[in-house]
C-alpha cells in the first residue's frame, strides 16, 4: 500500500505540472475555440495515451533503479527536486507573451475524430515536460520493498486521471471565456503564481525522509 503523504505530494506535484500552460493546454485551447469543448476530448484522450507510452518506456528501467545503492536513489531524488525547482524559477522570470501569438487563426476545418486523437498522442510522445516530469519524478514516489506494479498503475492511473481533467478544464474555460484565457495564461502573475508552486513541490521532495 502506498503511503498517503507520499501520494498527497505525488498528486500536489502532478497538479502543478499538469495545469501550467504547455504545449498541451495550448492544443486543448486551440482545438476548443475551433471544434468545441466536446471534440477537444479526443485530443485530451490521444494525449494521456500518449503518457501512459511514456510511463511504460520509463517503468522498464525503474526497478533496475531500485534494486541499486540508496546513495543513487538519493541523487535521483535530488534530480527530480532540482528539475522542478527549475520549472518554478523557469516559470517565474517568463515574460508575458502577447495573447494573439498564442492564438490560433487558422480557418476552421472538419476534423476527423482520429485525426484529432492522434494529434494528441504525437504531442504527448514529443513533450519535452512530459518526458522530463515521469522519468525524473515517478521513481521518487516508489515504495523500497513494496509490490512496483500496483504502484505504477496507481500514479499511472492518477496521473492520467488529473492531466485529462486539467486539459479538459482548460478546454471548457477556452471555450466560455474565448481570448480572455489566453491572455490570463501568458501574464505575469499567473506564471510567478505557478512557478512558486514548483519551487514548493521541490523543497517538499527534498524534504522526504529515506524509505
């Protein structure tokens, strides 16, 4: 069984990663304001799809990582620490980019609902983020000694579960608020705002006591 401050923290970093803009928030804007809220779900879908490929690449090398020296598991901790304190300091000295060159203008078009979904899915595959955050993190909340597969399915599941939410969110609020969003998006505020909560997630990794 997983510890549960170990997987409030997993949760806590996985928000903070899954609802700063990205490539992927961008995408569920764009396709929202062009499709509607409805069709931006195929895209959503193709995209944790996407993630779980991801996650699948990364679990095969993790448990030859567990059964290592705790010293190398502490320098992944420090690792995974280190990156999301810099997505927080990356975050914060952003400057604010003009809304329309965030916004799409292409005409609309009838999309194929495969179309749409595969668009995703190869945007998940190429998200340097995406690739970064579940190689770099996902180790740090493995329980030494415990079963790794209900684990793995468990912050999978969870993972896959918030990011679908949070490009989902973003596409419903893209479509009700329309070019207002993309401008709260790129302001100085709301990246200071996301950036501390990355330093916070990082200063809490360092601070986990070795299991």
């Amino acid at each position: 069984m997983m510890n549960t401050p170990l997987y409030l923290l997993f949760c806590a970093s996985a928000l903070a990663a899954v609802f700063t803009p990205g490539p992927a928030v961008m995408l569920a804007l764009q396709n929202s304001t062009l499709y509607g809220w409805r069709r931006t779900a195929l895209s959503s879908l193709g995209n944790i799809s996407g993630l779980l490929v991801l996650i699948g690449a990364s679990s095969i090398g993790l448990g030859a990582v567990l059964r290592t020296s705790a010293a190398l598991f502490f320098v992944l901790k420090l690792l995974g620490a280190a990156y999301l304190i810099y997505l927080g300091v990356k975050q914060w000295r952003a400057e604010p980019a003009p809304a329309a060159q965030q916004q799409a203008h292409a005409a609309v078009e009838t999309r194929r609902p495969l179309s749409l979904y595969r668009e995703g899915l190869l945007l998940a595959l190429s998200n340097p983020k995406a690739i970064l955050f579940i190689t770099a993190l996902f180790p740090q909340f493995i329980l030494h000694g415990a079963p790794l597969l209900p684990q793995l399915v468990l912050l999978s599941l969870t993972f896959m579960t918030l990011s679908f939410s949070a490009l989902m969110t973003y596409a419903v609020a893209g479509h009700l608020v329309g070019s207002n969003m993309t401008e709260i998006l790129s302001s100085r505020r709301f990246r200071r705002t996301t950036g501390s909560l990355f330093v916070a997630m990082g200063a809490g990794l360092l601070t986990l006591k070795a299991r």
